[in-house]
C-alpha cells in the first residue's frame, strides 16, 4: 500500500501530465487519467457533462469546427491535494497562456478514485476567475 505522501505525489505528477497531453493534442493520454464516469463542469461548457462520451461529444463537435484553443502553457500552480483511502480531492488554480493574449486562471477541483490502473478524475470542476474591476 502506498502511503499519502506517494499518492499526492502520483496525483501531482497525474495532473501534470494531464495538460501535458492537452498541449501535445494527445487526446489518447489526456483520457487515461479521466474515469469512463467523469463529470466535467468549466465556465465555458454548455452544462454539466456527465460522462466521457458526452465530454468526447463536445470535442468531436469543438474540434470539427477548428476551435480548439492555442495554448502557450497549460499549468497547474498551488496545488493542494488530499488522500483518503482511495478518494483524493485535488486544489489548484489552472493557467491558460494563450499564444497571442493574455493568461486566463482557473479555479479548479478534480475529485479521483484510486482503480486498478491509478488515480482516476471521476468530478472535474473549473471556474474561470475574472479579474476584479478597480
């Protein structure tokens, strides 16, 4: 059995590895750290998805249209995870550099299961942070 400092540092390096892959457009190694049953709920989305056939469906349509973004950096920063058994709960403040404006931040909490294959994102939910107005 791992211990918890273990699990938050495979989770840590999961989620590094997460945008990693969306950067690189490797779709295939994006999805193996999401559950078959992940919700995903972003500022940005039309609604809750709550599978990841309907998260693949939203894709399909975003890509076919030539929307899908152009990041410089894709990162995770103050990063907070917590383990309990095989639940974790993962803190962190997304940042999107786009290639031509400014960075945007997200205020972002996965929930992961422990499986046999690791630690899974079963809830995914980002909030956009607009900045304050003077």
């Amino acid at each position: 059995m791992s211990t918890g400092t273990d699990d938050r540092a495979a989770i840590a390096a999961g989620i590094d590895d997460l945008y990693d892959a969306f950067l690189a457009g490797d779709r295939q190694r994006f999805d193996s750290h999401l559950h078959a049953d992940v919700t995903t709920w972003e500022t940005h989305l039309p609604g809750p998805l709550r599978t990841r056939a309907e998260l693949d469906t939203y894709r399909d349509r975003r890509d076919a249209a030539g929307a899908r973004p152009k990041l410089a950096v894709l990162a995770a920063t103050d990063l907070r995870v917590d383990v309990w058994d095989d639940t974790a709960v993962a803190r962190y403040v997304l940042v999107a550099e786009p290639k031509d404006g400014p960075a945007q931040h997200s205020r972002v909490t996965d929930v992961l299961r422990r499986t046999a294959d690791g630690w899974r994102i079963v809830h995914h939910h980002s909030e956009l942070l607009v900045p304050a107005t003077a």
